[in-house]
C-alpha cells in the first residue's frame, strides 16, 4: 500500500501554528506534497523541515513570503529535481521532484490568474511548458504521480458555483480545455475522478475566505493527484480531510495498492 497526501498550506509557518505538523505523523503517508510554503530555508524550523518520521525537500520562491513547493518522504531519494528548468518560472518555486529507480513523486503549483491580466499571462506560459514536460514524463515510460494545486477546476461538477465563473480564472475555457488535452491527448489520470466520477461537494479542496463559502461548501476542486495510467489503476481510495482546518485547502489523500519503492 501506497499512501500520497497532497495539501496546499497556504504559509507553512501558519499550517504549523493550527497543528499541521501534529496531524501529519498520524497519518501514516509515504509521501506528503505540500505547496504555497510561503516561506525561505532560514523560515524553517526542524518540525518544518524534517517531520518526525521523514525527509523534507524543498524549491523555495525567491520572492520572500511567496509560492514554494515542498515533499515529505519517508525514503530518501535517489535525486531531487528543483523547477523545470525555466528561469522565469524556477525563480516562483512551483516544482520539485523526487526521483527513484523507475518512479517519480512531483509536487506542483500552478500560478493563479486571479490577480489580474499579467498573472493570467505567465499562467498561461507556466501551462505552456509545463505541458511538454509532461509530455516528456509521459514518453519517458517512468511510474508517476503529481500532486498540487492546479488552480483550475476542470468541469462544471468541480465547483460550486460554475456559472457565475466561466470568465473568471482557474474556470476559463482555454484552462480547462487545457487539463483535458492533459488527460485525454498525454494519458495522464486525474485519480480522484478516476474513483469517484459523480463526486461534487464532497471533492470541494479550496473554499475563499470571502463571505460564508467554506460553512455553505461553495468550494472548487483545484488539487489534485495525477498520475500515470499503471499507478492510477491501483488507487484503492481518497478522501479530503476537514475536520480541522490548516489552510484555505483541505488535504487530498489517496491510497494506492502498489509498492512503489523499496
């Protein structure tokens, strides 16, 4: 058995403060791919960096306070990939990847269009290279899972309220018309779908903080797990975990009746 969790923290230091770190051990996961650390090396405290029981690894932001994407892995790897080898994207810290013999665990972070037109634009030139880098993983015959937060929910079932966000980002046709290409043109798995096809409120992983959208689940599913056809055929189970709440996200983990690694 393979356990995955994937969380968005929205600020490490903040997820530590309403006992994030508390939670993650009793969980038992191989993996935990965290993003949004908003936080440097020198931020880290020894909880942060190193869970009782794993190996943290990190791609940092240069920008104080902003983005960072990390892993916690109870084996060490065999090589730690940082970013995907563009500099304007790297310097964001939205990839880092654990590579072992054969099998490859990624955590990812999307760039969020929200903020206005200029950041919808090196979105939309993240997805860009971040598609052949897929296609490249695809090619490449190796055993794959990628977890994050996508910053797009996919089909209408995937939020709430989906007519009133057909012109708004992490909704907009060519975003979503792009994660499809990412299934159905690559071959990648969106796991969660893959187990629970008619799932709607209950996939919600993001709620704003604006208004009551959290107490009247009016939530997006925007993280996910994605992985290879072989790995995703595998997944037993997932669940979303709110009964406490580190972050505007809620984890997402999944099961997997496989072994990965030794």
């Amino acid at each position: 058995m393979l356990r995955v969790i994937s969380a968005n923290l929205n600020g490490v230091r903040s997820a530590h403060r309403k006992g994030f770190f508390d939670w993650l051990p009793e969980q038992q996961a191989d993996f935990v791919c965290v993003q949004e650390l908003k936080a440097q090396a020198a931020d880290m405290t020894e909880p942060m960096q190193s869970p009782n029981g794993y190996h943290g690894y990190f791609h940092y932001a240069e920008k104080k306070g902003y983005s960072g994407v990390g892993i916690y892995a109870r084996k060490e790897p065999d090589q730690v990939v940082e970013g995907l080898g563009v500099p304007q994207i790297d310097a964001e810290g939205r990839y880092i990847e654990l590579v072992y013999d054969g099998f490859s665990m990624i955590s990812v972070y999307l760039p969020s269009g929200s903020s206005g037109d200029h950041r919808q634009s090196a979105k939309y030139h993240f997805m860009e290279c971040f598609y052949g880098h897929l296609a490249d993983l695809a090619k490449a015959g190796r055993r794959v899972i990628l977890c994050g937060d996508w910053n797009i929910a996919h089909k209408e079932i995937d939020l709430k309220n989906w007519k009133g966000n057909l012109k708004n980002s992490g909704f907009l046709p060519e975003e979503r018309a792009w994660l499809t290409k990412v299934f159905d043109e690559l071959g990648w798995v969106d796991v969660y779908r893959h187990l629970y096809p008619d799932a709607t409120g209950e996939a919600y992983t993001w709620w704003s903080n604006r208004g009551q959208a959290r107490a009247n689940n009016v939530g997006w599913r925007i993280d996910y797990q994605i992985a290879t056809a072989d790995i995703a055929a595998t997944a037993q189970s997932a669940s979303i975990y709110k009964e406490s709440w580190f972050s505007d996200h809620a984890p997402l983990m999944i099961d997997y009746d496989t072994k990965l690694i030794d």
